[in-house]
C-alpha cells in the first residue's frame, strides 16, 4: 500500500518580499485598509524600532500571530507600506504624464506640483515615514527603498521633461536630468516646508490652502521660466547619468 505523500508546507516567507500573504488578501477590503492605517500610523509617529507591534494589534484587536501571518515579519509589515506607498504616488502622477499630449509643459509641471501637495497632505503618515526615513539612518533596507523613490522621482521629470523639449516649451540645450534634479529638489523641499514654518521660511507653503497653491504655482513658474526657450547663453549638457 502506497504511503499518501505529505502536503507540501508553504515555502516561508522573505522579509525582503513586499507582497503580503494570501491570508491577508483574503480580508475585507475594510479590514486590510485598516490594518495598513494602524501600521502606518504606528511607524510614522515612532520610527522603525521604537513601533510596536503589540500596540498595532492591540489598537486592531487581533492576534499578534495574525500580523506576522499576513506580513512574515515586522521587516515585511514595513517594506508593503513603503511600496505601497510608491505605487500610490505614482499613480495620479502618471495620469498627468499621460494626459493630452498637446498640454504645455508649464500646466503640466504645476498640475504635479499640486497633485504632490495634495497627496503628502491626504497621507500624513505616509509622508512622515518617508521624512523619518530621510533622517534617521536605522530603518531597513533604507538606501535601497530611498534610492528607489529617488530613481522613480528623477526618471519621472526627464520624461516630463523630454516630452516639453520635444513640444518646443523647454530649451532643446537643457539637460533633462539636470532639470529633473531641480525639479526633484524644489519639489521635496516644498513639501517639507507644508508642514514646517520653520523650512517654509515665511514663503507662504505653511499657510491656507490658497496661498499654498499660489506659491506652489509660482514656484512651477520660476522653474518653467528657466526651463524656456529664449535668448540666453545655454547651460551646458554635461555627461550626467539619468
């Protein structure tokens, strides 16, 4: 008689693997967006190593098995609302990359800057996690997720960049990976600044939602200005890596 085979056991899961597991697919769609809430509150009012998972099933009235159930680990919890984060900030920014072609440059620029705004003022926590990260050296996997949004951010604005050179709206001699730091650069100091009288320094970003808007507008204008076609000695292209 034939000995039955035993069932296969699931491989164990990675702390480096960003999907969760298929127990956690299984909820609700309420019960898992409350889940990624609680984490990430969690992780963006005390950093990596100070959160706690007893307090995030506590405040869940959950099993802690069930966390590391869905997640494999507190490093795995961490890593899927950092790339999911990712995926979420990409999406209404693709969707202006992707509009009307004929959209010049400069509306496209402040319809970005706008929809940034909007986003990191909407995901509070989302955006303090990333702040978080950008200061304190102890997170996991810290160069290689930072490097990623970098990467994503700085091939982003070449593109939008690329797409104003090929409209004749951005200077046909202008780098577009040197313009896209600039971008990347003003960007993420503006947003900083929404939250910070202190890095605002009196500009306005801190203030009501509509000087906020007036001055992320102008701060898109000061960049499309430098950005334009006209008569001025060209700033040379350079050998940089995009």
């Amino acid at each position: 008689m034939d000995t039955p085979s035993p069932t296969p056991r699931p491989a164990p899961r990675s702390d480096l693997d960003s999907a969760p597991g298929s127990t956690f697919n299984n909820l609700d769609p309420q019960k898992q967006r409350r889940v990624l809430d609680e984490s990430l509150r969690e992780f963006a009012e005390n950093g990596y190593h100070q959160a706690s998972i007893n307090r995030i099933v506590g405040r869940l009235d959950i099993a802690k098995g069930s966390l590391f159930q869905y997640f494999g680990s507190k490093e795995g919890l961490f890593r899927h609302l950092f790339r999911r984060a990712v995926d979420e900030i990409k999406a209404p920014l693709r969707a202006i990359r992707d509009a009307d072609s004929a959209e010049a440059f400069p509306q496209r620029l402040k319809r970005v800057f706008t929809a940034s705004a909007a986003f990191a003022q909407a995901h509070p926590f989302l955006w303090g996690i990333y702040r978080r990260m950008l200061t304190q050296e102890d997170f996991p996997l810290r160069a290689t997720l930072l490097s990623e949004v970098r990467a994503e951010a700085l091939t982003f604005f070449r593109e939008l960049v690329e797409l104003g050179q090929k409209q004749g709206s951005v200077r046909a001699d202008l780098n577009p990976a040197i313009a896209a730091f600039v971008i990347e650069a003003t960007l993420d100091r503006a947003l900083t600044a929404q939250g910070s009288p202190l890095l605002d320094a009196g500009l306005g970003l801190s203030s009501d939602p509509n000087t906020r808007q007036a001055r992320l507008d102008a701060l898109a204008e000061a960049l499309c200005q430098g950005f334009s076609v006209r008569s001025v000695p060209s700033i040379a292209k350079g050998d940089v890596n995009a």
